[in-house]
C-alpha cells in the first residue's frame, strides 16, 4: 500500500531537542523527504536521505533512517520558536515508469518560550 | 529568480461558480503538480502533468479540471460539481518524475473560501 504515518501534534520547550518520527509502507522507496511549512505559505524541502544512508546530519538537524523497519525520524536539536511549523515526511516510490511522491499527513511543531 | 507563483493568495467563490487558480513556473521543469491541502489531512493529490499536453488524474480529481498548453503554466479549475470545494490549493514542479531524486518545489498556495 501507499500510506506514510506521522503524529499529528507536537509540544517542545524552547532549547530542547524535537523528535518527529514518521512510518512509510514501500520498503522500496529510494528517496525520503522531510518539508517544512509555516503558517499560509507553501512547503520547503528541509532535507532528504538516501535509501542506502541511515543517517544524515546538517547542523542542528539530524535524519535517522530504518529500511528494515521503514521508520524515518528527524530531530532538531536546541529547538526554536522559529522552527514551529508543520513538518510533513514524504517518500518516493516507482509506480510504472515514474515516481511519485507520497505524503504524510504532517506534524504540526509548537515550540513554547 | 526562478520559482513558483500561484495567485490570488485568497479567492472568494460562490456557490454554483467556477473558478479558476493560476500556477506559473520559471524553473524550466517539465512535471507539475496541483495538491489541495485539508486540516490533519497532509496533501492530497489532484492532476499532475508529465508534460505540456498531458495531464493525468491524482487522487481527488472529480470536481476540477486542468490543462497544460505551456511548459511554464498550469492552471486549475474548481468546478460547480466539487461538492468541498473550501481549501488551501497547492501548486508544485520537478525536474520530471523519471527520476529516483524527485524532490518538488511548491508555490505559496492559494486559499478558497466558498461562500
């Protein structure tokens, strides 16, 4: 099936770490998608990992991948007030000739003062 | 600077109306994409094109119609016949969908308000 799983909410002190974790189905995917979106705008790729990679690290952010159990997360550590958005995961899977992209249904980020 | 923009940013509609939502891109890429976006609900696919002259149905396409006579633009109607039609519509591209790496830039969307 096409289906990819994520909290819907998530509640953080500011200066703490953050941890979004999300489950994908197609244990063939080969590109996983983390995007951010801030209130009324569009999405941003945050960052992406390799089905090969089982873990990605820039700066604060860190991705952690687990194909055998087709489990994504992605951490933030020293969480902002600015880093408050909704965080949506996404995998790429091969359907006939192409690729799509499936989405989850995003986590909406609060961090608190 | 190359990008995506979509406008209005707000659109009014009343019921029995159609309307049409604007998606334009200067990235020269060839896929295109149009998601309608439902509180806790993520992004629902609804028409995306491959390439101009071809479009094919997403998930939730009864109710809107597309077309792609320029590689740069790919506008969306939402019909009378969508009985929902209230959401925020997205727009997005990629290089193409041949590839594994087929990351999509998305447009600041469109918000619809049926009255």
């Amino acid at each position: 099936g096409e289906d990819v799983e994520q909290s819907l909410f998530l509640s953080v002190r500011e200066g703490d770490s953050s941890v979004i974790n999300c489950t994908y189905t197609d244990s063939s995917s080969t590109y996983l998608y983390w995007y951010k979106q801030e209130p009324g705008a569009g999405l941003q790729l945050l960052t992406y990992i390799f089905s090969n990679m089982d873990m990605k690290q820039d700066q604060r952010l860190t991705v952690l991948l687990n194909k055998k159990d087709t489990h994504l997360s992605r951490r933030i550590a020293d969480t902002q007030t600015g880093d408050s958005a909704i965080y949506f995961c996404a995998e790429s899977i091969r359907r006939d000739s192409s690729y799509k992209l499936i989405f989850g249904s995003g986590t909406r980020l609060l961090v608190r003062p | 600077d190359g990008g995506i923009t979509q406008s209005p940013k707000y659109l009014f509609r009343k019921e029995g109306q159609n309307v049409t939502l604007s998606c334009e891109q200067n990235l020269n890429h060839d896929a295109m994409y149009w998601y309608r976006q439902d509180p806790g609900q993520g992004l629902r696919l609804i028409y995306y094109s491959q390439i101009v002259n071809d479009f094919q149905k997403g998930d939730i396409a009864e109710g809107y119609s597309v077309s792609r006579e320029k590689k740069e633009s790919f506008p969306l109607t939402v019909t009378s016949a969508q009985k929902n039609p209230t959401a925020f519509y997205l727009c997005a591209s990629s290089i193409d969908r041949g590839r594994a790496y087929n990351e999509q830039f998305f447009g600041p969307g469109t918000r619809l308000t049926v009255l």
